[in-house]
C-alpha cells in the first residue's frame, strides 16, 4: 500500500489557489449563461410580437375573404334568380 503524503502549507496554498481559479471561471460562466438568457429572452420576445402581428393579418385577411365571399355568392344568387326568372317568363 502507497503511504500518502503529508499536506503541507503549499499544498493547502495550491488548493486555495485552484479554488479560487474555478470560482471565477464558475462566475464568468454564470455571466456568459445570464447574457445567452438575455439574448434568447429578446429573440423570444420578438418571436411573440412576429406571432401577434400574423394573427391580426390572418385574422384580417379571414375577414376580408369572408366579406369577398359573401359578395360574390350574393351576386350569384341574384344571378340565378334572373335566370330563374328568364326561364319562367318562357
């Protein structure tokens, strides 16, 4: 069996040093995550305002086709109905 090494000062010093270097990386990494979050939270929030704009255009549109659709099925009922008429008056 392998007899371990007494822990010396520079040892405990070399732990605190590479402790304190994984800290800041921990931090920066955080900071990094954080500005990710931001930028997909601005893209999301775009994403939405794009989505609402489709909607009303959609729904917009759907309105103008529906009144498109009922004029013309109007003008081709009174066309039927003349031609109901042509065909009775015969």
């Amino acid at each position: 069996m392998k007899a371990t090494k007494p822990t010396t000062l520079s040892d405990i010093d070399s732990l605190a040093g590479l402790r304190e270097e994984l800290r800041l990386q921990a931090h920066l990494l955080k900071a990094e995550v954080q500005d990710r979050w931001h930028d997909a939270e601005a893209r999301w929030a775009a994403i939405q305002e794009e989505a609402r704009s489709i909607r009303t255009a959609v729904d917009h549109s759907r309105a103008e086709l529906s009144a498109a659709a009922s004029l013309s099925a109007q003008s081709l009922r009174e066309t039927y109905e003349d031609l109901r008429k042509v065909l009775r008056s015969l």
